[in-house]
C-alpha cells in the first residue's frame, strides 16, 4: 500500500500545482471560481486511483499463499474486510483534505469566496471514490484471477450505461420507421443510466453546471449505490471459498448468469454489425451476425472459466437456449413481434398530443415549458384519427418510391419554383403523447391519405400548435441577446427592449396569419437569427432562426426602417457574373463555369436560392452537388453570395452550356 499512498499525495499534489498555475493565469473571479469546481478530468484521475487501490489491497484474495495467510490471522473476515475499506479510505481522504485546505486559502485569498465549490468538490470526489473502489473490490472478490478481475470491473462499470443502453436504439433505429430517438420518454434508457455507481460519478461532473437539486439527486443515487455495494461486497467476502484463489471464478454458481448476460447483448451487436456491412438490406447478415457472436463470445467465456482451450465446446445446451434467446430478441425487433410501430394510445389515455412536423422549423425549445399545452379537444381527436389511418394504410401497403425519394434526398428546392406538389408524397411527423398518468410517448409517424394535408391546414391556423413549434411565442425577449437579419446581406440589429418587443409582438402577430399552405408554397423573403442566452457562437448560447415570408408586411416595414434591405432579392441584384463548380455524373469530370453575359445570367438566377434558405420548411430536395457565387455590385462597390440551384444538376449543366 505505500506505492499507492505515494502515488495518491502526488496525484494531489500535481493538482494543487495545476490550480496555482491556473490561478495566476485567470482575469476574472469567475474563471478563479470555476477552477475550485469538481471536474471530469479529476474524476478521471480518483477513478484510477480507486480501482487501483482496490486491486491492491484485495489483491490477496488471488494468491493462495497470501490467502492460506490471511486465513490463519485470528480475525474474522468482516473484521478485516472492513479495516481493508478504512485503509483505503484514509489513503485517500487525508491528501484529499490536506489539498482542500490549500485550495480554501487560495480562494480567500484571491476572489474571499468559493467555500461551497470547495466543499462540493471534495464530497464528489470521495463519493466517486468510494462507489469505484466498491465496484473494483467486488470485481475482486467475485474473481480468482487479477485479470478476470480487471475485465469484472470494466463490465460492472460499463455493461448498463453503454453496452445494455445502446441496444435499443441501434435496434429500434435500424427496424422501427415510428422509431424517434427521443430517449426523454424512454423509460429503459432512463433507468440503466443509473445501474451503474461510476457511471453516475461521471454523470454527476457532466452535469456539474446544473441546478443543486440535480447535483443532490446524483449525491443521494450515490450513496445509496455506495451502502448497497458496501453490503454486498462484505456479504460475498465472508462468503467467498478460500479454495477459489487462482480460479477465474470465485462463486461457480453464478458462471450461467454472467455467461446470460455478456453473450446475448454481444451476438446483438455482432448481428448489427454484420447487417450494417451488409448494407441493411438483407436480413440473412443480421442472423449470421447473431449466431456467429453467441459461438465466438460462448467459445469465449467458456475458456476464461476454465482456462483451457479445450472448453470452446463445453456446455452445448446452454449455447442452445443463449442462441434462441439472443434470436429472439433480434426478431423482436427485426419482425416488431411486440408491436412498437402500430403502437396509437387509445385517446381516452391520451391528455394531450404535441405534434411537429419535419417540414416546419423547430429548434431548441428555450421558451417557458409549461406553457406547451398541445392539442386537446377536437383537435386531439382529428390528430389521432389522422395517424391511426395513416399507420393502417403505411402497414398494408409499401411506402411510395416518390415518398421514399423525397425523405431520402440530400439538399432542398423550392416547390413553388419547381411546380412539384409536395403533398402528394409522404409526410412525417414527431409526435409525443402526454398521457394522463404522466407518461410520455414519442414516436415519428408517416402520414399518408388526403386527411394528413387537411389535418396539417387545420392545425397550423391555430396558435396553440404554433406555440408546441416556435419557441418565440413563450419565449422571454429579454433572454435574447443578439438579433441578425439575413437575406441578400447582413444586418446586425441594435434594438432596445422597447423595439424588442415591439418587433417580436409584431412578427408573431403575423405568423399566426401564416397558413400551412403559405410554409408550402411561398419563398421566404430572408430570415431572422436569434441568440438566447449569449452572444452568437458563444459556449452557453441557444441559436434560433424565424423566416420572413412576403405576407410580414409591418415585420418587413419595421426592418427597413432598420437599414435591413428587404426589398433586395436575387431577381433584382446588379449581378455582375455567377460562377459554377460541380460535378458532371455523365463526362466523371470536374466542372467550372464563369457567366457574365447578361441573358444567360438571367436564365441561370431563375434557379437560384440563397444559400441560408437550404432549411426552409416545407420543401422537397433534388439537388446540391453545385457551388453557385453570385457576384453582384452594390453602393459600397462589389459583394458575392452563395446560392443552391432548385433544379437537377442534368438541368443546370444543360443551361450552362447553352
């Protein structure tokens, strides 16, 4: 044990270097502030340090001299179980101790504050601690071999958080069209975040910035991880036969239901991963995969166990149930056995419906949460209708080429340049039911028939729907700190709080006029950015964007009082030359063009957006494989901008060589 106190004081002392060194370096009591905060970086280093010390004091337990020792000392296990715990402990907690101190002095010295940073730093740390030399000590004792021991504690501190938790998405991702990605709602990924003490450790510096309650929550799941794993280590400690040192296994009745767990959640990766080679289009790959992980990782196991070769065979009927089971689980999944996407709560379950379409602009909701009522009522009714209708037809019938084509494409165009309807094809929507037991349910249904347009045009009139999709609406101004108009050109708005709201009164007056028909069919004239909460790319900043669509006449009128030049668009720009770089898929060659002849400068703008408008709600996609620049002159000389083109790039290499 002096290795590990020697290497445990320079840890802390190294840390105490740092912070000096940071101190002198930072020009605000702020930054001095955040050096006396508990970080992911020491986190790392005390969990290295716990599961080090841990192996070395219960390292014993795989040496069957040192054990026949330890077993002959006149002391009961539990006895020295928990003198070994101390130890270790008090290895830790006084360089701990010794180093806060340090860091309180500093702190009243430098910025005469931080007690509580100090304090919360040291109690993260020795939780962290603690919880990681538990799971290490019960790694340890559950093994008979230092290197079974380490792989132990790697699977105890990894098996829920990372290789259970990422089952379920893969899966749903690869096989469920309703599936969200949402995990808020889900239930299963909530809970195996927490199955898992050093998980929460880390989870806890993540999440270091969040409110005290939040920081109290992962204190409390902590400790109560650190008295269960405490209970647990010493109940298996006096249990654990002496005889076992040197074996891979302590407790050989537990082998199946280790072997259960690490097997099938390994053949479902390795079926995932044989599927995604085989492009995701043949299923044939997803059940090599499987059963070809349940061989290897069976083989595995069974020869850690045994430490022989020779034992890739053993236990045939075992491999048998693991390999229907791991199957099982994939058809689940692969054939929706339970029903995941015809799943529609029943609408007497159902308290309210938060409906987004993929088509409408929705960014991070930074508006008051409360106020996101959803659809009630009617409204309710219809929506569910829609979607029950729409999954009837979807689950009878194969999704449309054209559907299939406009989910699918890469860049978008404009519909009403282009003549193409887009409701003619599919339509996807996010939906999250708000049950009445307070559960919520997220799924992303495909909405097919007639009825979805009706549905759209009905819904979209109304405010509370806008409200469940523009966070401008619940939004406090005052949280916005920066405003840019961006169109041809960019204007950067200096309004005060007056204007502010003012403007965004203004705006959200005459998007509640805005019909669904206008987000479909109508080229917005340029668009607002808004930062939330600091300036543009700053680290704590939330960035929103609002388009401007021709109809915002007071919107439009308020800017151009402004110096925002709203009337300019590409039709009426001094274009001076366009130039083109792309692709030709036919010739396999690269292409340059440079057009400064006013006719064909006037046919090639016809077919061009601006490049910021690629977002635009509403709109179908074909093509992105050109560069387009725009060059232009204005009052202050020359300026460029960048442009997509809304036809095929066949189409726009015929009108460029014309």
């Amino acid at each position: 044990m002096l290795g590990m106190t020697i290497i445990t004081v320079l840890t802390f002392f190294i840390k105490a270097v740092f912070l000096v060194m940071g101190v002198n370096e930072c020009s605000s009591q702020a930054e001095v502030l955040r050096l006396f905060r508990p970080n992911m970086g020491m986190a790392g280093a005390v969990i290295g340090l716990a599961a080090c010390s841990a192996a070395v004091s219960l390292y014993y337990l795989h040496s069957r001299k040192q054990t026949d020792f330890y077993e002959s000392l006149p002391i009961k296990r539990a006895t020295l179980f928990r003198l070994v715990v101390q130890n270790s402990l008090f290895i830790f907690l006084i360089p701990l101790v010794v180093e806060e101190a340090i860091e309180f002095v500093i702190a009243q010295q430098q910025i005469s504050g931080g007690g509580w940073e100090i304090v919360s730093s040291g109690i993260w740390y020795l939780l962290i601690f603690a919880a990681t030399w538990l799971t290490m000590a019960l790694a340890m004792i559950m093994t008979g071999n230092i290197i079974v021991g380490i792989l132990g504690f790697g699977v105890f501190a990894s098996y829920f958080p990372i290789v259970i938790y990422n089952i379920f998405p893969l899966y749903a991702g690869s096989f469920f069209s309703t599936y969200s990605g949402n995990t808020a709602d889900n239930v299963y990924n909530n809970i195996t975040n927490y199955l898992s003490p050093v998980w929460i450790g880390l989870r806890g510096m993540a999440d270091i910035n969040s409110s005290r309650e939040i920081q109290i929550k992962y204190i409390m799941i902590l400790l109560l991880w650190i008295i269960g794993l405490y209970v647990l280590c010493r109940t298996l400690y006096n249990r654990r036969p002496a005889e076992s040192a040197g074996r891979a296994m302590a407790f050989t009745k537990a082998n199946t239901v280790i072997k259960v767990l690490l097997v099938i959640p390994s053949a479902l990766y390795s079926g995932i991963i044989f599927y995604s080679l085989g492009n995701a289009n043949s299923i044939f790959w997803l059940i090599f995969g499987v059963v070809f992980g349940v061989f290897v990782i069976h083989a595995l196991i069974e020869c850690i166990y045994e430490f022989d070769v020779r034992a890739i065979f053993c236990h045939k009927k075992q491999l048998i149930v693991i390999m229907l089971g791991s199957l099982f689980i994939m058809a689940s999944f692969s054939a929706d056995l339970f029903g995941y996407d015809r799943y529609i709560p029943k609408a007497s379950s159902v308290e309210s419906i938060e409906i987004k379409p993929t088509e409408v602009n929705s960014y991070g909701y930074w508006g008051k949460g409360e106020e996101r009522a959803g659809l009630k009522g009617e409204e309710k009714q219809l929506a569910l209708s829609v979607i029950k209708e729409s999954a009837e037809v979807k689950n009878s019938a194969e999704t449309s080429s054209s559907g299939y084509y406009e989910k699918n494409s890469k860049f978008l165009f404009f519909a009403s340049v282009s003549k193409k309807e887009v409701m003619s094809g599919d339509i996807e929507i996010s939906t999250t039911f708000c049950m009445k037991n307070g559960n919520r349910k997220v799924r992303n249904y495909t909405l097919r028939s007639q009825k979805a347009k009706e549905l759209y045009n009905k819904l979209y009139a109304t405010r509370e729907f806008k409200k469940n999709i523009y966070a401008l609406y619940t939004g406090n101004y005052n949280d916005i700190k920066e405003i840019t108009w961006s169109g041809i050109e960019t204007e950067y708005l200096n309004l005060t709080k007056e204007e502010k709201k003012q403007f965004f009164d203004t705006y959200l007056s005459e998007l509640d006029g805005l019909s669904y028909t206008d987000v479909q069919k109508t080229v917005p004239v340029g668009n607002i950015d808004i930062s939330i909460g600091g300036t543009m790319g700053s680290e704590n900043a939330t960035q929103d964007t609002y388009y401007i669509y021709p109809s915002f006449k007071k919107t439009l009128a308020f800017l151009a009082q402004k110096g925002c030049a709203v009337n300019q668009t590409i039709d009426n720009l001094n274009i001076s030359s366009i130039w083109v770089e792309g692709y030709d898929e036919n010739t396999g060659e690269n292409t340059r063009y440079r057009i400064t002849d006013k006719k064909r400068i006037n046919k090639v703008k016809e077919k061009l957006v601006l490049q910021q408008m690629v977002n635009v709600p509403g709109i179908t996609v074909i093509n992105g494989n050109m560069d387009i620049q725009v060059n232009y002159e204005n009052k202050n000389g020359g300026n460029s901008i960048y442009c997509y083109s809304i036809c095929t790039d066949d189409e726009m290499q015929q009108l460029l060589k014309e």
